[in-house]
C-alpha cells in the first residue's frame, strides 16, 4: 500500500479528512523549502503537494505565478526540487509528497530518468496538469512500476469519459477543481461541489480531493464536509509572499492550524 493510501484509510478510520497544503518549491528561497515542509506537517497537514516552478503555468492564478516567478530567480530545477523531497526524507518517512507542476520539466529530464529519481528521493505522487488521462499513459506506466502514484484533475466540466479515464490510471486520490477558473479565484460554489462529487465517485473509486477557491477554515470545513481532502494553495502562496523572513514559519503554521482546527471542529 501506497504512503498515500494509507494515509487517506488511518484518516478515515479516524472520522477525519485529508489536509493538502500546496506551496511552490523554492518559493521565497530555496534554503526554505524544507522547512516549509515540516512546517505544514506539524501545523496538520496530512500529504503536501510540492509545485514544480515552471515559466508557463496554465491553471495558476496570479498569486501561484509570481510564485514560480520567484523560485525560477532563484534557480530552482526539477532536481532541485527532487533534492528537497530527499533532504525531507531524513526526517520524516511518513508524511506522502505529491509533485504538482506541468509536463515539460518532465519530458526535458526523460520519463524514466525522472521517475527513478522521484522514486528515490521519496515522491508518493504525480500530478501533471497538462497531461490528460488519455494522454499520460506511457508516464503513468512507469511511475506505477516504482510505486508512485499518477493524480489526475477532474472539473466541473468534466465529461464521463474524463471520469472513466482518469479512474482508469489513477492512484492515490483525484483532485476536484472547484470551478471554472484558475487557482486563487474566490467564488467557489459549495452547492455545486457538493452536487459533484457524488457523480465522481460514481465513476472513480478512489479518495476525492477538492481544492482551488478554499482560502478560510470555514470554507475548508464545508468541503471536508462533502470530499475526502481540502487542497489549499494560494491562500498560503500569498502568507509566504507577504510574510517576512523571520516570521514566515511562525505564520505558515498558525493558518494551517486554524484551517485544520475548523475541518476537525
């Protein structure tokens, strides 16, 4: 069993739903990253998906661009995100880390040079936003074989033979874009996920993740309500944007708390 699908079977034998924290790797800085990690995994973040900077991002708002903006000025690289995981590794073994990012760092590296390497340094999942089902087999192949999970996007425009496809080649969870619109965007229709998300998993038998549009605890809350996992990105991209250096972590683990208080409340 994947670190992933264990984590989402001890969630649910507890009552509980998944946390899923995204940040942008090398986002202020790269020395960051690490701490960053650890840093959600102690305010109550259950599997963290780490974005892969990238120059052309297609489903991120402005808030997660400037992000990538700024860890591209840093340097930072496939690799070096793939170090990041690695170093976070040698302190924790449990919590599952999910790379979201776009297909061409991937295809520059080599689909089997990248998915040994992910399988090294300790990757759970892979999430690649311009890589359809139908598209994305000859990937997900190879990660499968090194026990890394392929994490597909499901909208609410979705047809059914989206679902059947990504219920085909997915593992470890699906992930449920709110709306129709790019990550950071505020006006998320609640009754309309929970519509949602009974017809996915008529079709996909896996955990649903819901994310895009959940910036508070209280919206947090309400998707745990209806979804298996919450995934909150630019919300916390704009607390690690604004904060200062000294009180980055500080503030990083006081918001993640008060998100996971109110999806346990």
């Amino acid at each position: 069993m994947s670190r992933i699908s264990a984590t989402f079977e001890k969630l649910q034998a507890a009552g509980r739903k998944a946390l899923i924290p995204f940040v942008t790797a090398g986002d202020p800085d790269n020395a960051s990253a690490v701490p960053i990690m650890h840093t959600l995994v102690a305010a109550g973040a259950n599997i963290i998906e780490l974005g892969v900077p990238f120059s052309d991002p297609m489903a991120d708002g402005p808030t997660i661009q400037r992000s990538s903006e700024r860890a591209l000025k840093n340097g930072t690289s496939l690799r070096d995100v793939l170090g990041f995981v690695t170093e976070f590794r040698t302190r924790d073994s449990e919590t599952p880390v999910v790379l979201m990012g776009y297909a061409n760092p991937i295809e520059a590296m080599g689909y089997d040079a990248f998915a040994d390497a992910a399988a090294a340094a300790g990757v759970d999942g892979v999430l690649v936003v311009d890589y359809p089902p139908e598209e994305s087999e000859p990937l997900t192949m190879k990660l499968r074989h090194r026990g890394i999970d392929s994490i597909f996007l499901l909208s609410p425009t979705s047809m059914e033979a989206r679902m059947d496809g990504a219920a085909r080649l997915a593992s470890g969870y699906v992930y449920y874009v709110s709306l129709k619109g790019v990550t950071g965007a505020a006006n998320i229709d609640l009754t309309e996920v929970a519509e949602r998300i009974p017809q996915i998993r008529s079709r996909v038998n896996l955990p649903i993740g819901v994310g895009f549009g959940i910036r508070d605890g209280a919206t947090a809350r309400a998707i745990a309500g209806v979804s298996d996992a919450v995934v909150i990105g630019s919300r916390l991209v704009q607390e690690i944007e604004s904060s200062p250096p000294e009180a980055l972590l500080e503030n990083l683990h006081r918001l993640v708390s008060e998100i996971r208080q109110a999806m346990d409340a």
